[in-house]
C-alpha cells in the first residue's frame, strides 16, 4: 500500500509535465485510414508509453519489494518445497508466475520507448505481444479458478471434483497457447501496439473487431463478477460455524474474500478506462481523456502488485515465510547443537487442506450417526418415498429394463412386496439429536441432514438373516480413530469413497445417482433372487441411503452398506487380492508397477493367470462355485448389468483360527480353503454389480477401439450378453475348471 501512496504522490507532483504530454497531437483516430506510410508511421507512434507510464512501470518492477521481487520469492518458495503445489498452490504458482511475467513485460517495455523515444515495434512488438495475450488471458482464467477451487472442494467432501477443476484449467490454458500461436503464424498481424502502449492481440483499424473485443471483455469481467461472488456467498453458506471449523473457516474467508474483492475492483476499473480509451479513439478525441492510458497502465501495475502482496499473505504461504525466516535466525544455534531440521508438515500450511479435512470427517461422522439414528426408527414410522420433496436426476441409461419376478429363476419364496421398494425411514440429524440419543458426554457434532434409509424392511431382512450389528459397526465413538486416519476419496478409477467400519465387517460406499436409480428398479428382483439363492455370490448390500444437507440439498450424498469380503481379517493377512472380469484388455498390473509387495496391489486378470493360474480348492467346491458363479451371471446379464467384477482374496488365516472357526459355522459360502497350503484361504464374491448398458459405456467401448486402431478389442465395457458370455467362458470356467 505505501508504494500505492508514493504512485500517488508521484502523480500529483508531475502534473505539469502531464499536461504537456496529453495534448490533441497525441490522439489516435481508430477511424483514420492512412495508406501514405510515413503518415501511419508518424500515427502510429502516438500510441507510444507517455514518461509518466514508463517510470510507474519502472519503479514498480524493480524497486524491492515490489512485484517482479514478490512473486520471484513466492516461485522460489514453490520450487523449494514442491508439495506446495497440492491444493490451490498450483493456481497461485501460476498467478504468481504470470503477474511476473507481466512485470517482466511492462518493464521491458518501458525501457524500450525510455532508450529508443518511439513504441515497440518489429520482434519486440512480437514477442512481448503474444506473451501479453496468453498471460493474460491465462492469469485471469486461474484468477477464476482460484475463487471456485475453495467451493468445489466444500461442495461434496466425499469427492474429487477439483480433479475436473485442473483438468479444465490446464486444458483450456493448452487451448489458449495454441490458438494465440497459431492465430500470429497465420496472420503475424493481429500483434499489435495497443491504445494504452503494449503490444497484444488488437484490431484497432477495424471498428467491428474492436467493438467485439471491447465486449468480450465486458461479458468475461461481469461473469467473472458473478460467480466469483456467488462462490464467496456458497462458501459461506457451505461450511457451518461449528467449533471444530469456525477458525479455519474465518482464517481463510478473511484472505479469500480480500483477493476475490480486490482483483474485482481493479478489473472493474481497468475495463472502465479500457472502455473511454476506446471511445476516445473513435469518437470522443478530447486531450484530457488521454489521462485514462495512464490510469489503465497504473491500475494494470497496481493490481499485479496487490495480488502477489496478497499471496504473501496466503495460508499456504504465511507459515513458510515465518519458518524461513525463524530458520534464518536460529541456523547457527541448530548447527551448533548438531540437530536435524524439522520436517514441518503441509497440514499447518494448507489452511483449505485443513478445511476439507475437517469438513470430510464431519461429513462421515454425520453419515455415521445417520445409520445408527434410522437403525433404531420404528417400523411404522416408515413413509413412502414418493411422499418426501426430493427431485432426482435423471436415469442416464436409455431402455434399461426394470425387470420383474418373471425374469428370475427357480422363484420359490416370494418374502418382499413390490410396496416395500417404495418405503423409507426418515431422520432429521441435528446435533441435539445426536447428544439426546446417541452421545451425550462427547462433544461430537454432525451436519444438520435429512436422512433417508430406502427398503428398510428388506435390508432389515438380510441384515438379520446375516446376524450383521449395524449399530456396533458404524458407532461413532469406535470409528473416530479409523476417521482420523484417511485424507482423501479412495476408490480406484470410480472415484467413489469408501470407509471401512472399525471392525472391518462392513463397508460404507458412495453411489452415483445412476447406480441408485439402477438398484431401485432391481431391488426386489435382487432381494427375492438372493433369499431363493443363499449360495449366491453377489455381495451382499444391507442398505442404501441419501443424505441431504440442508445447506446445500442439491448436493446429495448417495451410499450403500455391503459386506467387507476380508471379513475384518488384518491387512497384513492379506496376501494377494485380484479384480477379474474376464477381458484382457488393460488387464495387467505388474507389467506397470515394480512393487515386489502382492499384498499392497490389487492385481487383474493376466496377473492372476500368470501367479495363480485357477483356484485350487476340492473338485466338489470347484463344481459348486462353477455352477453358482454362472448363475449369478445369468441373473445379472437378465437384469441388463455390466462391468462387475469377481473379487478373489488369497487370506492366511493360520494366526486366526478361533475367528476363522466362528466365520464358518456361520456358513460363509465364499470363504474356501486352499488345497495346495494349509492355512490359506479363497474369499470370492461378485462386486460393482448395479453399472447398466448405457451410451456412454458404448461410446467408451468404440473409444477404445479406435484409439488401438482394433475393432476386435476385448474391451471391459460390452453390452450385457456379451459381458456375462465373456465372463462365464473366460473367466469363471477357466479358474474354476470342471
């Protein structure tokens, strides 16, 4: 702010010499066509840098600290600690980077006009000019970003939306590169001196073009306006004032709101005097209106320096900058005393990091409690689903069947009505609900939720048939530790985040919106064909939920409960754990990773065939598992589904015998001891079962195929019947040979 005040004064003390300097001589008339070329010539130098513009630009490039100097720190900051570049970090490097070289440009620019008295022209003109167009098209884009990456990270903690976020900001700033590049190799015209002195992309000899630009510009900055406010207010909205929260929330509310506020500010002013300029040019021709050049030159300097003034201020950076300067004044005292540096984590760091943390674990917590909580409704306390103010997306499939009872085979109970699909359980979480029920001496707080627990009549079915203790396995107080334990959505391609219950029994796993529509259509198909078929495989599912928060109901949070196939055994006891399905294509995972540790892998179909080759289990439990396997997959391929998958885990149960003993008189079908060691044992079930045929999997498969230029690829994606052929004739009879 000080070195804004001596702008300022410096300003006001050359006000003489300005007056001399905006005279009519130097007004550009965009509508003047000149063919003679020393009068273009002499024309074009009128757009030269005034004095005054070039000492601003001077004074603000290199006089320390000012921006070139700020922002080398901040990007010496980065590429010293490059986990800096997690979280937002990345778009503040590259807002940092390009309000550098912006200074860069500014600077050099006014050193040309101060030695050669005349504007940029030729190369220089060149260079400079397209290094302006794609910096500032790229700083603005992550200036837009930067606002959004906080509410995208807040939106729906479960998941990784801001993957799409960088995926889009690096693509679009490819496109851009591109685009400019090719533009000035085509027609090295469109660079060009601007009306306030730097060369970029400019059209000033033709009026339409100009105009056009002028607009873009103006659309861009009210969007830009828009939403960037509208992201200030859904933050705010998003996360609640609780006390786990309220400080990281404040802290970084505090610095987000005075970026998004400046940079508004300084864009908005910058396309105020943009806008004179041009009118100036076209219509206006008034000498004073000059003065507008320099107000955008200073307002264009200006905000570079405010916002990398800003970034100093940074959480993620505010931290290193003090430990740097703490480890400056104490180095000679640690070497001294021969002591190790101390590895600081990032968690301090990364305020927002810190945000998403709390806001996950809150988020899970609340899910938690949410189970236990409906587990103890009453059964006549339930509502049919129709009745609840829920508007569902759309089902992405087209002509999924429903099916019906008739589609099932060897139907001699009939335990479900089609009625019990359509009922729900419903709570409204709140944390005095939690302390009146559940735990009233832990300060333990959830997010204010409609819960909604769908069929509970025929999850409870199951759910007692398997003896399964939903209230023990998802109780907060004993799952804190494993909630403490995990920092991000892990779920492999799908992206889906999965929480594994303290005991290990049960698995809780998020749902897209299709893959509920999908089990809402089957569900009693799928009940009625597993109470018929105990020996079935098809992993059990013992509920399936939506969570609405009420700040953001859009938002919701769809998940299932299943069984975990490990059976709460230790990881360590794990050995090897394969994902078959039957393909070859993109099937192999030790061909990519040089892990030498099985056990942290999960491997696919050509590893499995090179390391196990079949399972090895008695001949009358090979023909029983065959024969169960390929039913299961004739039920899945009538209920037109795809791309499950056997899930094969090789246990050693040796140091767990007293637990292996009660697993098996509960008679754990796909529980199967090896016949080739003694201790070891198979657990197989079929998982991911609720993805139906839809165009995007036909357009994933055609992808494929032309990307390998192989229009026989076995890919993964196939249409039903061929999926359940494939895997019943390559997978389940070759593993299990009969």
């Amino acid at each position: 702010m000080k070195n804004g005040f001596y702008l300022i004064i410096l300003f006001l003390m050359n006000i003489q010499i300005q007056a001399k300097m905006y005279d009519e001589s130097q007004i550009y008339d965009c509508k003047d066509e000149i063919t003679d070329e020393v009068q273009e010539k002499i024309n074009y130098q009128k757009l030269k840098l005034f004095p005054i513009d070039c000492w601003i630009f001077l004074l603000l490039s290199i006089k320390a600290p000012v921006t070139f100097c700020i922002s080398i720190r901040i990007i010496q900051e980065f590429l010293k600690d490059f986990r800096l570049f997690g979280g937002p970090g990345d778009i503040i490097f590259v807002i940092t980077a390009t309000n550098g070289i912006q200074s860069i440009i500014q600077f050099s620019t006014a050193l040309y006009v101060q030695i050669n008295d005349s504007a940029p022209v030729n190369i220089f003109c060149d260079i400079t000019g397209i290094a302006t167009s794609i910096v500032f098209v790229i700083s603005n884009l992550n200036i837009f970003i930067f606002a959004a990456y906080p509410l995208a990270l807040v939106y729906n903690s479960l998941e990784s939306t801001v993957k799409c976020i960088r995926i889009f900001n690096y693509s679009f700033a490819a496109i851009i590169i591109i685009i400019v590049l090719l533009g000035f190799i085509l027609n090295n015209d469109i660079i060009s001196i601007t009306l306030n002195g730097m060369c970029a992309i400019s059209a000033t000899k033709k009026k339409i073009w100009d105009f056009i630009i002028a607009l873009v510009y103006l659309f861009v900055f009210l969007l830009f306006a828009t939403m960037s406010l509208i992201y200030v207010f859904a933050f705010k909205k998003l996360v609640p004032k609780m006390s786990s929260i309220r400080q990281l929330r404040g802290q970084y509310l505090r610095y987000y709101q005075k970026f998004i506020t400046f940079s508004l500010i300084m864009k908005f002013f910058l396309g105020i005097f943009s806008a004179v300029n041009l009118l100036n040019c076209y219509y206006f021709y008034k000498s004073y209106l000059l003065l507008t050049e320099t107000f955008q030159n200073v307002t264009q300097s200006l905000c570079i320096l405010g916002q990398v003034i800003i970034i100093t201020r940074d959480p993620l950076l505010l931290p290193k900058f003090k430990h740097t300067q703490t480890s400056n004044s104490q180095q000679d005292f640690d070497s001294s005393n021969d002591t190790k540096p101390v590895e600081i984590s990032m968690q301090q760091f990364n305020i927002l990091e810190q945000l998403q943390k709390e806001m996950k674990k809150t988020q899970v917590i609340s899910m938690l409690a949410g189970i236990q909580l409906l587990k103890r409704q009453k059964q006549e306390q339930i509502i049919f689903y129709k009745d609840l103010a829920i508007i569902d997306e759309q089902d992405e499939g087209e002509g999924s069947s429903q099916g019906d009872l008739s589609e099932l085979m060897d139907v001699t109970l009939s335990p479900f009505i089609p009625e019990e699909v359509e009922e729900c359980l419903v709570v409204n979480l709140n944390n005095d609900l939690v302390k009146s029920q559940l735990y009233d001496n832990q300060d333990i707080q959830v997010f204010q939720m409609r819960c909604i627990l769908y069929a509970p009549k025929i999850f409870n079915y199951f759910v007692t048939l398997d003896n399964v203790d939903i209230e023990d396995s998802f109780d907060v107080s004993k799952n804190l530790l494993k909630i403490e334990q995990f920092t991000r959505p892990d779920g492999g391609k799908s992206g889906e985040f999965f929480f594994f219950t303290h005991n290990n029994q049960l698995i809780l796993k998020t749902m897209r919106q299709s893959e509920v529509n999908t089990y809402m259509k089957r569900l009693l198909n799928f009940a009625t064909y597993q109470a018929n078929n105990p020996s079935s495989l098809l992993n059990k599912i013992y509920g399936m939920y939506t969570f609405e928060r009420s700040e953001n109901v859009e938002a919701k949070v769809h998940f299932l409960i299943m069984k975990n196939l490990s059976l709460g055994i230790p990881r360590n006891q794990i050995l090897r754990t394969y994902d078959l399905k039957g393909s070859e294509y993109d099937r192999e995972v030790l061909a990519k990773k040089s892990e030498s540790d099985l056990s942290k892998l999960t491997l696919k179909d050509l590893d499995f065939f090179k390391i196990e080759q079949q399972i090895w289990v008695e001949k009358t439990i090979i023909e029983k598992l065959n024969q169960n396997l390929i039913k299961d997959s004739n039920f899945l391929e009538n209920q037109k589904l795809i791309d499950y998958s056997l899930l094969v885990m090789i246990i050693d149960w040796k140091a767990q015998q007293q637990l292996l003993t009660k697993q098996l008189s509960d008679q754990q079908i796909n529980i199967i001891p090896s016949i080739k060691e003694q201790g070891i044992y198979y657990h197989i079930g079929i998982i991911d079962y609720l993805q139906q045929w839809n165009v995007n999997k036909s357009l994933e498969r055609k992808t494929k195929k032309i990307i390998r230029m192989n229009l026989q690829l076995d890919t993964s994606a196939q249409e039903p019947n061929r999926y359940g052929k494939r895997f019943k004739e390559k997978l389940v009879n070759r593993i299990l040979p009969l």
